[in-house]
C-alpha cells in the first residue's frame, strides 16, 4: 500500500503532467501547422469572419449539428448534458487546487451545481454506453476504444462519488497533496491520512489525463481547426450582383 | 414530414451489402494522360502497400482537413443516417462513418502511437493489397462527396475529404475508375466531358439557333469563339445535346438583355471530374476555363447549370489558379439579378401546365450558397412552386445518387439504391400537391434523375430551371410572330372549314364542315371532336 500510494501520489501526477501537456500540445501544434489552401466551407453559415466564429462557438458551446432539424436530438441531449455536467464537475474540483484560506466566492457557488452534475453524469453515460450495444448501426461503427473511455469515465466518477459519500478522506488532506504537487514538493505521506477510495480515484483521474492525448478525445481541439466551420467564403472573385454597364 | 420519409431511417443493417457494386478499372490509354501520375496498371500486390502508405502520408501532411477528419471522430454514429447510400443498401460501411474508417483504420495502425501499441484495440489495422481492392476501391467509389454528412457532423468532419484522399492513395497504385478516367481524357482532347468534337459543337449551337427561330420568330445568336467576349459562358456539355432546353433558355436570357457573351471549344464544359478524382486534374481542368477568360478578355466568366462545376469554380478555381482578373458566378445568379432588375419580359402563366418542386444540387446547397437565387428565379417565371419537406433541402438536400463520379452504368442499381431518399421525398410531394416537374440544375441530376423516378414509379418530368425561363421569357418581336403564326393557323382552319362537305354515314351534303359537324352529332351522336371521322370535304 505504502509503495503505491507513493507512486499514485508523489510520481506518477509528473508523469501525467508531462504526458498530458507535451500530448495536447503536439497534438494541436500538428493541425496548425497543416496547410490548408483550399477553402471548403460547408453552407450556409459563414460569409465572414464573424459567421465562422459564431458557427464554430454554437456547436462547441451548444452542439449545433446535432440539435439542428432531423439531427439527432436524443443524442444530443445525452452529449450535451455529460459534456456540461462534467465541465462543472471539473469547476467544482477547483477548489482542491486553491490554498487553505479562503475559496474566492463562485468557486463556493459552483460546488452545489457540480456536486448535482457528479451524481446526474452516470445516466448520460450510461446512455452513451448503451447506445453503443442496443442500435446495431452504432454497435457496427464502435472499437474497444469507444467502450473503455465511457467505462473508463464511468469508473472515474463512480469512485469519486465514493470518496465523497462513503469514504471520505480529509479535505484538508487532499489540499494538501495537490498545492504540493504544485509547489513541485514531495508529499510526506506519514503527516497524512489518504485512503484508498481516494487513491483509487486520484489513479483513474490520471490514467483518463494521459489518455487523452492519444484518443478521440482530443475531438475537444479539433473542433477549433475543423475547416468545412472555421472557413468562411471562398472564391472571393466570385459575385451575386453585375457591375453597373 | 411525411410518413413514407419517416419509414426511410427503419434500416435494416445488411453488412456487406454493398460488396456486388465495383466500378470498371481504368484502361492504359485512359490512365496515361492524366495529370496526376497513375500507373497504367494497378501495381503487383507486394509493391502496392509500400506506394498507397506513401501517398496517404503525403496526402495528411498536405491537407488540414485530411489530417484533422482522420483524428477527430468520435463514432458518434450522428452521421449515420444521413447518407443515402446507407439508406438505400444498409450496408454499415456505407455510413459515412464506416467508410471512414476503412481509412482510419490503416492511418492508425501506420501513423499513431496508440495504433502501433494496441492494433484493433483502438480499431487500427494494417494495410493489405485486399483492403485496397475489396474496400477501399468498392466503398470509395459508392460515396458521392455529396457532404450531407458534414451538416450533421458534430464536428463537420466532411467524408468528401476522406473520399478524396482515399481516391487519390488508389490512383497511386493504379486503381482508377474507366468513367471518371475516360471523361478526363475527352475534357484534355476535346475541351469537355461527352468528348464533343469542335465541328459537332458548333454545328449543334447552330441547330439550337434555327429550333428558337422556328419557335419565337427571334434570331437569337449562341456564339462560339468570339475572340474578344464581355461574357464566357461554360454549360454542361449535355445541356447541347440532351438537354438542349436548359442551353436554349440560357441563350435567350443573354439575347434578352443584349449580353456580349460566347461559348469556347477549348474549355466547353463547366464540370470538373478533377473534383472526383486528383488535385492536379481538378486544377489543369480548371485552368483551361481561367486561360479562356484571359485570352478573350471575359470580364465575367458564368457556369451552367452545373452542381460540380459550381463547386469546383466557387470553392477551387481562385485557390488553385489565381489570382482571376475576371468575377464569375452561376447562370442562376445571373438570370435572378436580371429579373430583379426588369430586364427580362416574363409571362408566368406560360407554364401554368406545371407543378415545379426544387431538387438542391448538393453542390450549389452546401458548396455554392445558392439556394435562394434557385427558388426566385423558379417563382418568377412559374405561379405553382412547390418545396418538398424541410429535412431534405437547402443545405439538408439529398444526392441523386449519381453524383461523385458514379454515374456510370455498371453500378446502376447502386445508383438507384442512391436515389431512394430523393425519391421518397419528390413522391410526397407528387401525391399531395400534384407536383409533375422536378427541376434539378445539374446535368447529373438530369440524367440520374429521370432513371430514378421511372424506377420508382413516380410521374414527374426532370429538366432545368432555365427550361422553365425560356417558356416564360417573351423575346422582343416573339409576340408579333406568334400572333401572326396563329391568325395563319386560324385562316388555314378557317378556309378548310368553308369546304363544302359531305357526311360519310348517310352521305348528305353540306354547305361547310361547321354544318356537317352538326349533324353528325344530331343524327349519328358523333361528337365534334370527332367529327373528322365522319364528315369529309366534297370532292
């Protein structure tokens, strides 16, 4: 236990550090760095600048296509409210990377709504899970890949879910080991009292870290580069009205 | 939406469904004179993966969206049912998603990190000679880059770029299709895609010159290599063939508005197959359209009703060989501006014979911003205009299912597999408004379109919308010839009826058929209509 919860604690968050950064890092520096000459906008959407912007930030933000007339409405609402359930969760767990002292105020505020997304986010996984197995199309089209991501979030929220409500660490802990990683300074595993539910945890929140760089989920950049959205135009000598004779 | 539409999206899921539908191979004298370099033959297996790796290496190295759309998928499965050769064949490798992933999967296992380390784990699989000639040469070429997928793509991975690419790794060793191939070479002999001779084209202009003279009493000018022109104007070369009505129209909008406008043998096509097949054929296609404009000195260059050529020039041409010292836009564009500025006479209820739905070109929808000029010039020359439902338009419009460089005949119950969403869609319409024309403005459309319908059964005639204009447009002095040309109709009828006649059942004599006619339907209860059976002029 002692040896793992070292590695867990004082080793391996550097590893998923560097992983996770030099991965994300590499992999958006290699779209960027990709020509792309010809402008393949999809219409309608984008006269300008701005359209594209707007576009690109609609379906980020709400998921656009998906939303759209005879799109898929029943996955997005199962998209939607995991990507913004877990995007609160994350806010919520801020407040382990801020000192002792005194949590700035919406911190506070978002804790209750993050703390409602943790227990909400396992049905929309769960449906993302099992869309995979009930419609044969989308069970066709799956990979390994697909299911271990879902699982291997489902296992991250469960086990926090544990350590929140069953077994509790210390808070006071907890700040403690995350302000001194990023102090870069060892944890003094002896002063403090880590059990497993948050070891368990802690662990699968750094596999997810550096897995991220390798898989689909870097879909989360892409969407930014993805040029049928982010150009706009094309064919700037091309015009809809004549020149006055 | 309609419940026939409805039905559409209960597939059945038939893997390998689409395995029977192979284009034929190119042939030596075909491959040999295209841009890109493809070998005349496909290669032996064991130098074929080493080439195709290559190439696909380059390819996502050279193209963004190529790079970005091979990473980016989630298998979300949103695109799944929006691709009408998934809807028609059910085979999961038509999804946009599946097909996809015959590319994907060879990129992951060649070029990632975790597909080297995990193989089918991550769905990654390693190039062989037979996914090229089983997979990707079937399924690249049972896609119509129509890019309807895009639009429902969360992340608008557009399968057209996959498609492309996936083409171009086959041309590398050698796989190739003999139709896009064959049209390529006719565009580089003849200057277009049916491989019109120079002599056929201009005699066939002059045809439709004396058919509009009969018609309208106009001498209505379709010049060809004019040296020096204000206007190129590029039509599918169909439009001088088989779909000479839309050309007519055309040529009688520019002889309404007094246009200084000529056709070119050299470039006498507005499609680009490059689009289907190689970058570098897309771009010499192409630059024979931008030489044209230059030497003539063409202030404007329009293209025909045309979806391919529409994005090839919106999207491509000022990428590929600019800059242009000239503007360019489509014949719709140029017609709804002319409209709108009252230059054209135009009489609607010449086509109230018709009930006209709109079928978007995928091209002109989703590649060309051209969705609205369509329906106004359509509303300005006809009073009965029709939209089918919402989820099948605009930027939501369906392929006819020939698109792509698929329109060929050894995989035509692919194509009317394709062509079943259309079809479903143009059959609501039929039913519940009595809609009895389609227009489709592309030339693949008009000649898909027609076998589509007959095999579904559906009533309704395909043609241009310039079909349309030209029976609306009243040229200066047609009036005059009309009316003429009846009131000589009239006293030819007239003069006939003033002949003496005799009944043929009881053979009494009348002064003129008129009295004849009456008797006849007195006596012998023949209708007027039919009067001609019975009463015939004296002798």
């Amino acid at each position: 236990m002692g040896v793992m919860a070292n590695f867990v604690v004082n080793v391996l968050p550097y590893i998923t550090f560097i992983v996770f950064v030099v991965g994300v890092i590499y992999r958006i520096a290699v779209w960027w760095s990709r020509p792309s000459p010809i402008p393949i906008p999809v219409f309608p959407g984008q006269r300008t600048v701005g359209s594209a912007i707007v576009r690109v930030l609609s379906d980020v933000i709400f998921f656009r296509s998906l939303l759209q007339f005879r799109g898929n409405r029943i996955l997005w609402l199962g998209a939607w409210v995991f990507h913004i359930s877990f995007g609160l969760i994350l806010l919520r767990h801020l407040r382990y990377f801020l000192g002792a002292e005194a949590v700035p105020g919406w911190v506070a505020a978002v804790q209750g709504i993050g703390i409602a997304a943790a227990l909400v986010i396992s049905i929309p996984l769960l449906y993302l899970l099992l869309r995979r197995i009930v419609h044969a199309d989308i069970k066709w089209i799956s990979t390994p890949a697909d299911y271990f991501v879902l699982l291997l979030i489902l296992s991250v929220v469960l086990s926090g879910l544990y350590a929140k409500y069953v077994a509790r660490p210390f808070v006071v802990d907890v700040k403690y080991v995350i302000r001194s990683l990023m102090a870069l300074k060892p944890v003094d595993l002896s002063t403090v009292t880590l059990n497993t539910a948050f070891l368990v945890h802690f662990f699968l929140v750094q596999v997810l870290a550096m897995y991220i760089p390798f898989s689909k989920v870097m879909h989360l950049g892409g969407i930014f580069f993805s040029p049928t959205r982010t150009h706009h135009f094309g064919g700037e000598a091309h015009t809809k009205q004549l020149e006055e004779a | 939406m309609g419940e026939q539409l409805e039905k559409l999206y209960d597939v059945e899921l038939k893997p390998g469904a689409g395995e029977n539908y192979v284009c034929n191979l190119t042939k030596p004298e075909f491959a040999e004179v295209m841009k890109t370099n493809i070998p005349k033959e496909p290669l032996p297996d064991e130098q074929m993966v080493e080439v195709a790796l290559k190439r696909l290496d380059q390819l996502r190295k050279e193209r963004k969206s190529l790079q970005l759309y091979l990473d980016i998928c989630v298998r979300c499965g949103a695109c799944v049912k929006q691709c009408h050769y998934f809807l028609g064949t059910g085979d999961p490798k038509n999804t946009p998603v599946g097909r996809a992933e015959l590319l994907r999967k060879v990129y992951r296992a060649h070029f990632t990190i975790s597909g080297k380390l995990f193989g089918p784990l991550v769905g990654a699989q390693k190039l062989t000679p037979e996914i090229l000639k089983n997979e990707w040469y079937k399924y690249f070429y049972q896609c119509s880059e129509c890019r309807r997928c895009s639009v429902f793509c969360p992340y608008g991975i557009d399968q057209a770029e996959i498609t492309m690419a996936g083409r171009e790794v086959l041309n590398s060793v050698g796989l190739a299709t003999k139709y896009i191939t064959q049209v390529i070479s006719q565009v580089y002999k003849h200057g277009n895609n049916l491989g019109i001779p120079e002599p056929a084209f201009k005699y066939n202009c002059q045809f439709l010159e004396e058919e509009i003279k009969e018609t309208t009493g106009v001498d209505v000018k379709i010049p060809v290599d004019k040296e020096k022109a204000e206007i190129l104007y590029l039509p599918p070369s169909a439009d001088l063939f088989t779909n000479t009505d839309t050309m007519i129209g055309v040529a009688k909008v520019f002889h309404a508005v007094g246009a200084d406008w000529t056709m070119s043998t050299y470039a006498s096509e507005a499609a680009n197959f490059g689009l289907f097949f190689s970058y570098d054929d897309l771009k010499a296609i192409n630059l024979r359209v931008v030489e044209t404009a230059k030497k003539i000195g063409a202030k404007l260059v329009i293209f025909g009703e045309c979806g391919h050529a529409w994005r090839a020039a919106r999207q491509f041409m000022e990428a590929m060989n600019g800059p242009l010292p000239f503007k360019f836009m489509n014949i719709l564009e140029y017609t709804a501006e002319q409209i709108r500025k009252g230059k054209l006479k135009l009489d609607k209820s010449r086509n109230d014979d018709v009930v006209v739905t709109l079928h978007d070109p995928c091209n002109y929808a989703r590649a060309g911003d051209l969705v609205e000029e369509t329906r106004f010039v359509i509303k300005s020359v006809c009073n009965n205009f029709v939209d089918m439902d919402e989820s099948v338009i605009k930027e939501k419009t369906f392929c006819c299912g020939g698109g792509g460089g698929l329109l060929t005949e050894e995989i035509m119950e692919l194509r009317m597999k394709g062509g079943l969403p259309r079809a479903t869609a143009v059959k609501e319409v039929v039913e519940a408004h009595g809609v009895n024309y389609l227009a489709a403005p592309c030339a693949i459309d008009k000649a898909q379109l027609p076998l589509v319908m007959q095999h579904y059964e559906i009533p309704v005639q395909v043609g241009g919308i310039h079909d349309l204009v030209s029976k609306a447009l009243i040229l200066e002095g047609q009036e005059e010839f009309e009316a003429k040309k009846k009131a000589e109709e009239e006293a030819a009828k007239a003069a006939a009826a003033a002949v003496p006649a005799v009944c043929g059942l009881c053979d009494a004599e009348f002064a003129t058929m008129d009295e004849c006619c009456e008797h006849a339907e007195k006596e012998h209860k023949i209708s007027k209509e039919q009067c001609d059976m019975v009463c015939e002029p004296k002798k």
